[in-house]
C-alpha cells in the first residue's frame, strides 16, 4: 500500500492559519485534498497535524471531508509523520507532501511515486535536481527508509524537516529523482506569505471554474499571460 501523509499545523510563523484560509469558498487545505484524489498512485491520504489546540478545527474540517487524520507532537515533525505512517498502515511507500502546496499537481506525484516504484529506490523526489516549480514538492520513501530515519535521526533539522537524514546519506540509501525538460526551477507556486496566497487564490479563480483538473501546463501558461498583459 502507498500511503500520503499530507503535513499541516495552524501555527506558520509567516502566515497562521493559512491551511484554512478559503479559496472559492472551500479552505485550502480542503482544495488540497480535492487534487490530491485525483492521484492515481495513492491508496490512502493521511493528514498530519499536531496535538496542539490551535490545530483542532483544521483536524476537525479534515475529518470532515472522510480523510483520516493524526495528530502528534507539534515540534518532533519526523515522529509525527512516522506516527501517522504506522498508524495508518502497513504501508510499503510513503509520500510526503506538505499543505503549503496546495497546487499540487496529480500527475506530478504519480510520475513520482512510479518512478519510486519502477527504480526500487529507497527515496524518491523532485526536490534535490530541481526542474519543477517550488509547490509541486514531491518526496517518496520506503516505510523501512522511514523507519531508519526515525530511529537514527538526532539534528534538529532533520527532525523537523523529515528527509534530510535520507539525502545526506547517499551511501546509505538508493536514491533516485524525478525531472522535467523544461527548467521551472525558479517559479514559487507555494504559500508562506500573504503575497503567494493571494497568486495562488487567483489560480484557482481564474482555472478551476472550466478545468477543475488543471495543472502544471495550465498554471505556468496562465503565469506567462499574465506576464505579457
């Protein structure tokens, strides 16, 4: 079974709340997840949140939406994710994706996962040789990869940002990664700030009323209208 683990907390230190702040009327996080079960590799989507009160509507709204839930410690990112792995196993694969990337695209994670799948690496992503904007994040392991960076992982970072342990352990671990042709490295398509939620509102605005399914090609083609205007 492929599992994604879909990561989200209220308390972003640039922009709290931003996970449910709305776009067209539904939260983000709730937009998230409506491309997210689109994916053709995911047999299961997990949202990841914290303990902590400040994130009870946002597990409240997910399990609304019939999507399972874990909540763990809010500061150990690492053992939450692999909480939720365990909890919601057996998993032979994990995704990891994050709810600051809200325009995930489908076919971009399932390019991902086979890839993952079809080299038999231990950890797969489009994140190290970057060819793909910045909010198509894509991070595929193996549950036993995961394992190992729980148990092993003792830097701060590596705690919080899960797969460092992974990457900077190249001897260890068959690595393998996803790029594209075209260089789109340098686009941001993320949500940090007032400013990238307010381009990722207007995405969705002006594609998802004909094209629910939009993705890459129609985002940079709308991006590169609205340079030329």
């Amino acid at each position: 079974m492929i599992i994604a683990i879909l990561q989200a907390r209220m308390s972003s230190s640039r922009l709290p709340g931003k996970v449910m702040k709305p776009i067209l009327g539904m939260p983000m996080i709730g937009r998230h997840v409506e491309r997210l079960n689109r994916c053709d590799s995911l047999d299961r989507i997990v949202v990841a949140t914290s303990r902590d009160p400040s994130d009870d509507p946002l597990a409240a709204y997910a399990e609304s939406l019939g999507v399972r839930v874990f909540r763990g410690a809010l500061e150990d990112v690492l053992g939450r994710f692999q909480g939720a792995a365990l909890a919601n196993g057996p998993a032979a694969h994990v995704v990891r994706l994050t709810a600051d990337c809200p325009l995930a695209d489908p076919t971009v994670i399932d390019a991902c996962v086979w890839r993952h799948v079809e080299t038999g690496a231990d950890y797969t992503s489009n994140t190290i040789e970057r060819t793909y904007p910045d909010g198509l994040d894509v991070e595929v392991m193996t549950m036993e990869a995961l394992k190992v960076m729980q148990a092993e992982a003792r830097d701060a970072y590596e705690r919080e940002h899960v797969t460092p342990f992974l990457y900077r352990h190249p001897e260890r671990f068959r690595i393998a990664q996803l790029t594209q042709a075209r260089q789109l490295s340098d686009r941001r398509w993320t949500v940090d700030t007032a400013e990238d939620f307010e381009f990722v509102s207007r995405v969705f605005y002006m594609l998802y009323p004909t094209n629910p399914a939009f993705g890459q090609a129609e985002i940079e083609a709308l991006a590169i209208q609205r340079l030329a205007a």
